[in-house]
C-alpha cells in the first residue's frame, strides 16, 4: 500500500490487478465532461475525485467497479447509482465503487467536517446511513481498494494497519471505524 498515494502511483496499482481479458483501463472524464456531470447532478466533486476521474474515468476493477462520470446507464456510472438512491444526492454522497455484493463506496463529508472522505454503505442493512468510514481520502480509499485487490491484507479491519497507512482515520468516532464492524 503507498501511504499517501497520488493518481500515477494509483494508476500503477490500477494496472496491476486483475482484470477481464482483453481489458484496458479507460481513459480519463475531459473537464468539459466532468463539468456536466456537476450540472447534471448538481453535485460538486471533491479535488481527489475529480483528479481521479480525469485519469481513469470509470474502470472494471476491484470487487466491483470503480465508478465514472459516465452515462447514466453505464454500471460504472456515478449518475445511475445516484438515480437508485435518490436520498444520496440530497446527502451530497457520490458512490465511487461497489463491493460487488449490493453495497457501495461513498464520498461524503468527513467526521471532522473536510469533504471527500470516503464511507462504506451496506444498503442492505440501511441505504442512507454510514456503515462505516473507510478511508479520509479519496486517493487513500483506492490506494486500500487496489492493494486488497493484490492480496495485501489488513484494510479495512485492522485497526493499526489502517491507522499506519491512514492517519487521518484516527479522527473516526469509534462507532463508525471499520475495524469495529465484521
């Protein structure tokens, strides 16, 4: 896992996993198309998202996607997950990957208030509240997202390997730390 990883190094592990055959990662949203998508869904994106999206805009890796500012009906969209889930809009939460069991990634506010952190939904057990927090950045998020997809094991249930890699995570209240959830 890189402590404090930025998009190249993110895209390197992107690279790494393992993908369906044949596959490449996409290319990045154009800030033209980044722009609509905020007018579309009246949602401004955090700097690390946008970053993010204009080197990788959507791609098939992880347990169940990285999402993009794709169209609406793309299972990489940002938009669709924000059209079954009405209310995540409202909360300002951009769902940025699936668990690729049901569940979701979300961008949301911070438990200090900062914006772009990034929170575990289980929509199962209640689609409009925070599971747990998963990472304090969106960088750091994919960066344990991509590493666990390697084989690296300790995100997001052990609480010194996500406190090492995550220092912003100390700020978590201990209800909402995701080594405190099975």
């Amino acid at each position: 896992m890189l402590t404090d990883p930025g998009p190249d190094g993110l895209i390197t592990l992107a690279r790494r996993v393992p993908m369906p055959p044949e596959y490449q990662l996409p290319a990045g949203a154009s800030e033209r198309e980044i722009e609509d998508f905020e007018k579309r869904t009246g949602l401004k994106l955090p700097s690390q998202l946008r970053t993010w999206l204009k080197k990788v805009n959507g791609a098939m890796v992880g347990p169940g996607g990285i999402f993009g500012a794709r169209e609406a009906t793309d299972f990489l969209s940002i938009e669709k997950y924000l059209k079954i889930f009405p209310a995540w809009r409202q909360l300002g939460w951009l769902p940025i990957a699936s668990d690729g069991l049901g569940n979701y990634w979300v961008v949301v506010p911070g438990p200090d208030g900062s914006n772009g952190w990034v929170a575990f939904i289980d929509v199962h057990s209640d689609p409009e509240s925070i599971d747990y927090y998963a990472a304090s950045t969106v960088f750091r998020f994919l960066g344990f997202l991509l590493s666990a997809e390697l084989g690296e094991q300790g995100w997001p249930r052990t609480r010194q390997y996500v406190l090492e890699h995550d220092h912003g995570m100390e700020s978590v209240p201990e209800p909402l730390s995701p080594w405190r959830h099975p």
